[in-house]
C-alpha cells in the first residue's frame, strides 16, 4: 500500500468520524447502502434539545455550586433559583443555537 492510499483512507476517516458522514468509498470501489441494523442519525431536533440538556446541566449545576459557596453574602438569592434559572437560560440558548447552526 503506498503512502497516498494511507493519507486518503486516514482523510476519510477523519471526514466521517468530524463531520457525521458516511466515509466516501475508495476509487474503485461502490458505495454500499446503510445496513438495516445501523442506528439511525440522530434528528435536527433531538441533536439540539441534547446540547440544550446538557448546556443547562453544566451551567445549572455550575451556578448553584458557586451560588452556595458564597451564601454567606448579604444577598437574597437561594442555590436552587439561581441554578433553576441558569438551567433555563443555558437549555434555551443551546437549543435554539443548535438549531440555528444545523440549518
């Protein structure tokens, strides 16, 4: 095997393990179709509420942490609201931004 025919199979694998495409087949060889038994893509929108789940979580997560750390500070604010809203806030941003990038 030559180095060229290494370089374009690493290429296309690279291609397909980054972009979520199938690997273009070699030069000579014929595409075959998708296997009953693969898994499905996963949706625009499933892909997006994903990102949006776990986008809260970290922040959610995140901000009640902080927010309990510092409770010793004259302010009127509880761990569970703060990181209620940032979970809110985080899942809104990341869906709608995964959307829009997928379009």
């Amino acid at each position: 095997m030559s180095d060229d025919d290494e370089i374009e199979r690493l290429l296309r694998e690279i291609d397909g393990n980054l972009g979520g495409v199938t690997p273009a087949p070699k030069r000579g060889e014929v595409a075959t179709p998708a296997q009953a038994g693969a898994p499905a893509e996963r949706g625009r929108i499933g892909g997006a509420l994903r990102t949006g789940v776990v986008a809260g979580a970290v922040c959610g997560v995140g901000v009640s942490v902080v927010t309990f750390l510092i409770s010793w500070l004259p302010f009127d604010q509880s761990p569970m609201n703060a990181g209620g809203g940032a979970f809110v806030g985080a899942f809104l941003t990341g869906t709608v931004l995964s959307l829009r990038g997928k379009g």
